[in-house]
C-alpha cells in the first residue's frame, strides 16, 4: 500500500500502471493476479481522495489488460490459469491500515463485476466458474474459502448461471460450498453471511425446492461432517443456519457422526472446552429467540440420543465439560439443553411434544455431579 502511494505520488499514473505483472508461463498466476488487484484497489482509493478523474473508468480499463493478460497466456500456453480462483481468493484486507479499512473496500466492490463483465462479453466467464484447481475446488469453493462477499455477490447477480448446481459440486475431499465456508475469523463469518446474498438466495431458492436443503447442509465429507461439524465456532455456523434446514433435517443432523463417532453436540463442547466462552455467549444468545416456555427432554428424543452418544474415545458431549457445574445455568438448566430447546424454539415445536419428563433431566444432572 506504501510503495503503491510513492509510485504514484512521485511519478504518477503511467509509471503505476507500468507496475502491472508481466504474465508468463512461469508466473504464479495467483500472486500476480493479486499483486495486480492490489494495485487497481490503491489507485482507485487514491483517485477517489483527490477526485481527479472517474475512477469506475480506470478500473474499467485495469481489469480489461489484467483479463487480456491471463486469457492471451491460457490461449498462447495452453497454461491452466485458474484465474477466477485466485479473483475469488483475493482480499483487500492483505495490504490495509486499520484506518483505511472503511475506504479501500469501496472501490474493491466493482472488482468482481468488472471482471465478470469482460469475461461474460468474451463468452467464457461460465466455463471459468465450472473450472476446477488440482484439488477440485471451482472458484465458488474458494470464494466461501475467503469469505469473499463480494465474489459471491457477482456470481448471484448472474441469473443465467445456476448457483445451485454449484453449490452441490464437491472437491477432492467431498466438500461442497457450505462445508468451505470458513468460521476461522468469525468477523469475516459474519460479514460474509450478512453482507452477501448468500441469506436471500437460500430463502428464495429453499422455498421452491425445499429437498434440496438435504444436498447442501447434510452433505456429508470424506470424514463424514457435515458443514455444520466444524471445530472452529460451530455455533456461529448453527445460529446462522439452523433456520435453513428445518426441523425433520434437524434432528436428522443431530444424528449424523463423523468418522470418529462426533456428532454436532460434541463439536459444541469441543469449542467451549477451549474458548471458555460458555457463560458469555451461549448459543441461545446468538439466535436470541422469542422464549415459549420449557420444551421437554425424552429418552426417544433426538437430543437425548445426541447428548448421550459416546465417540470413538468412549466421550459423550457431556463428559467432554471441562467443567460441569459451568454448564448448569441458574435455574438449573443444562447449557446444551439450553442451546437445543432455543433452537427448537425456532421451529415452533410443539410444546406438547415435549413435556418436561423430571426423571429423565434429573438423571443426566446426577450423572455429570458424580464425574
């Protein structure tokens, strides 16, 4: 960002855009191709602070040579580019200052489209999302990778191409787009979840063809997770989510485990074992529910089957507590059984369907005080 200032500061427009890379057959296309984006983005911020010409022009005409570059090479080689891979992988937030943070996002935003545009005008921007990389990933999978909202965004604005059958195409190790999408930061999670389309397409798209929530969130990988088995913030993923898949699908994932015998439970403790966030943001806190009064706990119940299946190692999600008296809220309510009767408060259950059975609840309060 600093050097890209001088370049531009000290010789000017030209000498910038000289700066472009210089594609071959040896380059690392994915490095080229960011350094070059990175270069658009800092122009377009600084020619937008000093307001000296229309920047939408310029970034018009970057994006045109940066795509006549990559498509001229693939054409003359026969060299695999995988050039929306690296569009897709690439964030302004490699070269930000905090205080920039705000601004340079602006100007990337139209990145996507721009690109989007020369490729559809040339007639191959359908072929290059279908194109996979050695593991099988097509762009979309690494878009979710990155939590690139604004990648995801360009695909979705094109009606002509069908994000769903996308969303369905696996990579080498079975994954499809949910299982990708990163929750290693869960600020980028959420901005990704909440400033793309990703929400709107699956409401619309969900109420035609309600099945298809089965392929996308029950899916399960060459480990046998689902996208909702993720050891990094599994509850962000649920809270986000768990309206999607409704309540047969639910209680159908409550029952999947993964090849070491974990089900979503396990993954839940397994997060707050290691956070220490389980008093400070308890997954009902996330989903913030309107309460309806206690939903009952049985044995036949999907949760109780869930709570008390025991892994590979011989643990059930109650054994794996670090500490068991944390999970027992005031009122003397199970932090698990919390999470689960706040997500079924979002089905609307019935409430009849689960009656409060003492014994059953008081059995698995007595078997976490004698551990």
């Amino acid at each position: 960002m600093l050097h890209t200032w001088y370049l531009y500061v000290l010789f000017g427009y030209d000498v910038l855009k000289s700066h472009y890379c210089t594609y071959n057959e040896q380059s690392n296309i994915a490095e080229a191709v960011k350094r070059d984006l990175t270069v658009c983005c800092a122009l377009m911020l600084l020619q937008e602070l000093q307001n000296e010409f229309d920047s939408k022009l310029v970034l018009t005409n970057f994006i045109g040579t940066l795509c006549h570059n990559v498509l001229n090479l693939e054409l003359g080689t026969g060299q695999k580019t995988n050039f929306l891979h690296a569009v897709a992988k690439f964030s302004p937030l490699i070269c930000l200052t905090k205080d920039l943070l705000y601004d340079y996002y602006l100007p990337y935003k139209c990145v996507p489209e721009e690109i989007f545009k020369y490729l559809k005008n040339q007639k191959v921007l359908r072929d290059m999302l279908l194109e996979c990389d050695s593991d099988l990933n097509i762009p979309l999978h690494i878009c979710a990778q990155s939590n690139n909202s604004y990648f995801f965004n360009a695909v979705y604005a094109e009606k002509d191409i069908s994000i769903s059958e996308m969303f369905k195409m696996l990579n080498i190790r079975n994954e499809n787009f949910f299982h990708c999408i990163s929750t290693e930061n869960r600020m980028l999670f959420f901005e990704f979840v909440n400033y793309s389309d990703l929400t709107t397409f699956l409401d619309e798209y969900l109420y035609k063809h309600p099945d298809d929530k089965y392929m996308f969130f029950l899916a399960t990988d060459t480990k046998g997770r689902t996208p909702f088995h993720r050891t990094n913030f599994p509850e962000c993923f649920l809270s986000e989510f768990s309206e999607n898949i409704g309540e047969t699908a639910f209680k159908q994932l409550l029952s999947i485990n993964d090849e070491d015998g974990n089900n979503i439970l396990h993954y839940l403790t397994f997060h707050e074992k290691d956070s220490k966030n389980l008093q400070i943001e308890p997954l009902e806190e996330a989903l913030n529910p309107k309460r309806k009064g206690e939903f009952l706990l049985k044995e036949l119940d999907p949760f109780y089957k869930a709570l008390t299946t025991r892994n590979k190692c011989n643990q059930s999600p109650i054994d794996l507590c670090e500490n068991h008296k944390d999970c027992i809220e005031q009122g003397e309510h199970c932090m698990l059984y919390n999470k689960y009767i706040t997500i079924m408060a979002k089905f609307e259950f019935e409430k009849e369907k689960y009656e409060f059975e003492m014994n059953v609840y008081n059995e698995i309060l007595k078997k976490w005080n004698n551990n």
